[in-house]
C-alpha cells in the first residue's frame, strides 16, 4: 500500500523537495483537538519540527499554542499569527537579545532552565521595568527509553535545573519583583512509543507540584508567601510509527492524553501544557526525490537518489528508518537496494538492504513521514542548494 500522493503534477517539479499533505495535516489538528479537549489543558506546538509556513498558519489557525526555542522561532510563530499569549520559549540557553525580544512580545512564559539564566531574565525585567513570567524546567531523571541523543530527563544530560536546586530556584523568583513564577516544566524526550516513561513521569510531577507547593517563600517586600504551581508543562516527545505511514497516519493521541488524565493530580486552578512536535507534522511530510543511477556493487545493488543526507539528515544521525516508495512503478516486482545519496560521506546512506518495487532512473520516490525534523534539520552541505517545499493545497515550489 502507498500513500495518496497527486503524482502527475509532483513529477513536474523539480526533484529533491518536500510535499506536505495538508489533509493529513488537518486530520491530525482534528484528533488532536477532540482527545485534548480539557478546559485546562493547553496544547503548543513545538516550531522546532517543522517551521514551513503553511504548516505554522495552519497550526495556528487551528488554536494550538506554540512552543519556541530560539528568538527566531518566537518571531515566525507571531508572523504565523499564533498569539503571544500562547507562546511559551524554551532553550537551555537563551541569549540576553532573545530574552528582551520575548519580553516585549508579552509571551506567556519562559521555561527558564538553569538558576544562572533565571537571575539574567530577572536583571532584563528589571531593566525593562516589567514582569517576567516563568516555569523552571526541572530534570526529572526519567528514561524515555528513546534513542540517547534524543533523550533530555536524565540527570547527565544538560537540560534542567536538578531537582535538588529546584526550592532554591523557587525561591530565587519569589524573592524577585520581576519574576512571576508559574509553575514547572519538563521534557524527557521525544520519539517516545511506550507509554511508560510519562506514567513514570506523572508520578515524578506530582511528587515535585506538592513539594514545592509547601515551600514558603519570602518575597520582594519581605512577607512569606506560600509557592504555588498554576502551570504544569510535560513537554512533549509523543513518538509515531514510521513503518506505518498509511495505516496510522495519526498518532494515538488517546492513549498519550489518557495518561495524563488518569495520572496527573490537576486542581481546577490548574493548566496542563503539552509540546508536541513530531505527533502534529511527522506523517504529513514527505521528502520526494529521483533516482539518479541505479548501480550494481560486488554483492549488492544500490539506487542513488538525487536526495541527500543534507535534505533528510534522520537517517544519518540518529540510524533513524524512513519508509521509502516508488511511486513511478508502485507495482513493479520488489527488490532489494541500498537506498544512498550523492553526498561525498559514507554515512549519507538513507536505508539498506531495502525490499521495494523495482526502481529505475528517473522513478519518483516517496521518503515517508519527513514531516518533523526533516526540511527544517535540512543544509546547504556541498553547496547544495536546500530542498524547499510544496503543499498539497497550492502544489508551487517555495525555497
Ligand atoms: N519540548 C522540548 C523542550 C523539546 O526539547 C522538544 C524536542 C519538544 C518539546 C518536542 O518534542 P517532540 O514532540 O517533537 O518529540 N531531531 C530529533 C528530535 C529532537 C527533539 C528535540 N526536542 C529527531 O529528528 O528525531
């Protein structure tokens, strides 16, 4: 089985580029929005998978906040029309432009992540003469059981305050009249598939809400105020199933919100922030390219394609799968392929030893589910020239 793909017009353009299937895209924001439906539960876009602006204007159109970490990322979120008030910035280390950049725009908060960058937004605020709202992002120490170099919640990764220098934090924004503090934020991971991590993690939120909610803290005029988390941010890390392209085009998203139902404790003055990235925009992409040569090895046959590991880098950097289709000769009889690009590294090899209908130059292929962390992870590597994109809704080239 193939995906449904408008094949005569995107044989047209001139390959490698991405298409996105806006239908899916929007399929996706529907069950998305009808399983997270909960009054105080918000859900934010992370921009860092995908930031093609037809993929932002649609996101943002649908309601969805939006989860930033760069000031680059807070500037296209805004001109996509996501408003401040849904932005949230995020980043282990946020420069002093970005921080002033954010403050002026009045997004909704910071996930500040070291007590180092807290006291630097305090300063800018302050130099600003306005407030500055804030979540620490705490490291959980949780495995995601993820690939290593996307895991984030274990204590030797660089990401969050330690959770033992999580009520001096706290207490470092209360004592500040330029910080507000929200509440707490974590992320352990991303491409996450077993549920697990995140009941663990719910048990490791609960634990830490109630922890610091019986702090008492001195504030800036010297009275003892009692910490209070109105904002629970799990990030996000929602994984999809890249062998299955066509028949779970959407990601369970019942399943991932059922969890935090069933295992966070929320009050009613309470907000729940969600930051997926990949679940919203994975399956609606595709990195389309042209067979370039089909060679004979010793003991192998290899189809070289015209896209390379600076157009898709997953396969290269994290060994991560892409489903690969012919969609020129769907039907041909299967073989086997080393599926590689043009680039000067060995590693730009996108899948091996590779079962698909038989291939020859010229055919279209379809690399599957390139939607996040594909065109927007992609470079100009040998000088060439970055893959640009079209839509299923407009079918032009934008680079
Ligand atoms: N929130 C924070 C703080 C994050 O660091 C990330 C992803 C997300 C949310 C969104 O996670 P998602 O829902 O997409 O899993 N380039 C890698 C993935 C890197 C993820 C980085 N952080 C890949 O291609 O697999």
């Amino acid at each position: 089985m193939t995906g449904q793909f408008p094949v005569e017009q995107l044989r047209a353009i001139e390959t490698p580029f991405y298409y996105y299937d806006m239908d899916v895209l929007r399929d996706t924001l529907h069950v998305l929005l009808h399983e997270a439906s909960d009054s105080r539960w918000n859900v934010h876009y992370a921009l860092k998978a995908c930031a093609t602006d037809e993929i932002l204007r649609a996101i943002a159109a649908s309601g969805v906040g939006a989860d930033c970490v760069s000031g680059g990322e807070v500037k296209a979120a805004l001109s996509a029309g996501f408003p401040p008030e849904q932005i949230v910035f995020a980043g282990v280390a946020k420069t002093d432009a970005e921080i002033r950049f954010a403050l002026e725009q009045g997004i909704l908060c910071f996930n500040v992540e070291s007590v180092e960058e807290l006291e630097v937004i305090s300063q800018i605020a302050h130099s600003m003469g306005i407030v500055a709202r804030v979540c620490l992002r705490v490291n959980p120490n949780v495995d995601a059981h993820t690939h290593a170099k996307i895991t984030t919640g274990l204590k030797e990764n660089k990401f969050g305050i330690p959770m033992s220098m999580l009520s001096r934090a706290v207490r470092l924004c209360y004592r500040s009249s330029n910080i507000d503090f929200m509440g707490l934020h974590f992320h352990i991971g991303s491409q996450i598939t077993d549920m697990e991590p995140f009941v663990e993690l719910s048990a490791r939120v609960n634990e830490l809400v109630s922890q610091v909610e019986q702090l008492l803290c001195e504030n800036a005029q010297g009275q003892t105020v009692q910490a209070q988390v109105k904002h629970i941010n799990v990030g996000g890390g929602l994984g999809i199933l890249y062998e299955h392209p066509n028949h779970f085009p959407i990601p369970n998203f019942k399943a991932y919100f059922d969890i935090w139902r069933a295992h966070i404790c929320l009050r009613e003055d309470q907000h729940l922030h969600f930051e997926l990235g990949r679940s919203l925009v994975a399956q609606c992409g595709n990195l389309m390219t042209r067979v370039l040569y089909v060679k004979k090895g010793e003991n192998k046959q290899f189809a070289i394609v015209d896209a390379g590991m600076n157009d898709l880098i997953r396969p290269a950097l994290y060994g991560a799968f892409h489903r690969v289709e012919n969609l020129t000769h769907p039907d041909a009889e299967e073989q086997l392929y080393d599926i590689v690009g043009p680039i000067c590294e060995s590693s730009d090899v996108f899948v091996e030893g590779y079962r698909i209908a038989q291939v020859r130059r010229g055919d279209l292929l379809a690399m599957r589910s390139a939607g996040a962390y594909g065109e927007i992870m992609a470079s100009q590597y040998n000088l060439r020239r970055l893959p640009g994109h079209v839509t299923s809704d407009s079918l032009q080239v934008k680079r």
